[in-house]
C-alpha cells in the first residue's frame, strides 16, 4: 500500500544495514567475513586458565576466493 513519507534523518548506517521506505518486495543484504585467530582466542568463562605454549596460527591462504557473495540474490 503505498503511502507519503516525510523527512526522514539517518546519522549513521552500519556494515551490511538496510535503510528502506516504501514498498518492497525482497531485501536481502549480504556479507562475508575471515577471522583469524589464535589457540584460545574464542573462550569465555569465570576462572578460565589457558596454557598455549607454542601455538601459531596458520593465515597462509593461496585460493583468491573462499565463499564470494556472487548468487546471493
């Protein structure tokens, strides 16, 4: 149902946001993302002990593309 919009203010829009008025049929925003991280790097908890002696993280990457955004309609 179409209708009148006034003025509308936007300060800030974040990394993979929609803005929308008015009629729509689909909106679907996309993104991807690499994370590399360490042995340890993800864990939580109260008292947490974590003995990473010799760890290394391997960020070595000869593919050019892991999962692309191309198809994601």
């Amino acid at each position: 149902m179409p209708a009148i919009v006034g003025v509308a203010q936007v300060i800030s829009l974040g990394n993979s946001s929609v803005f929308h008025i008015g009629d729509v049929y689909s909106i679907s925003p996309v993104s991807n993302a690499k994370t590399f991280s360490g042995a340890g790097s993800f864990n939580t908890g109260d008292g947490l002990t974590v003995y990473n002696n010799q760890s290394s993280t391997n960020t070595y990457d000869p593919d050019a593309v892991d999962q692309g955004n191309y198809l994601n309609v």
